[in-house]
C-alpha cells in the first residue's frame, strides 16, 4: 500500500482586494488534499469546489517533514467536475 502524500492546489484565476478596493493580482489557493495519487487529491478539491470551475489549476506534491519526496510540480488543464480533465506533469 502507498503512502499517502499533501498537495497545494493553486490557480492564478481571480482576483483579491485590498482594504481599499484595489485590484490585487496574486494566486488563490484552492486548497490542499492529501491522497495515494494526485488524483486522489484531486477529487477531494473538486468536491469542495463544486460549481465553480478553474482553466489554469497548478498542484504542488509538498515534501514530507523529514525530507524524503521531491516537490513535483502538476499543471492541471482544468479543475471542474469533469473527472476526465487532464493533468500534465513538468518533471
């Protein structure tokens, strides 16, 4: 059996404001999910964010506490409640 691993899901979608009303451009973060696989993960974002849908999802593999795991990067193409949306992986 797998261990299970944390991702961060991000996407530079949307937008927040400062006190004052001004546009801020930044990253939201979606929310993170530990799971077996990325998709595993994947769902569990997907079921809190039902409804809404996101173009440009990044996932970050986080590294355990005691280092082992390297921190792969995921660009998801989608992040909406089709559960054949594609990911793609820059390592």
């Amino acid at each position: 059996m797998s261990q299970n691993t944390n991702y961060i899901f991000i996407t530079t979608e949307g937008h927040t404001q400062d006190p004052q009303g001004k546009l801020v451009e930044n990253c939201q973060v979606l929310g993170i999910e530990e799971g077996r696989t990325l998709e595993e993960a994947l769902r569990k974002v997907r079921d809190q964010w039902k409804g809404y849908s996101f173009e440009n999802v990044i996932a970050y593999r986080i590294a355990s506490r005691d280092g082992e795991g390297s921190p792969d990067v995921h660009h998801l193409l989608s992040l909406s409640e089709d559960p054949n949306d594609q990911i793609v992986s820059d390592r």
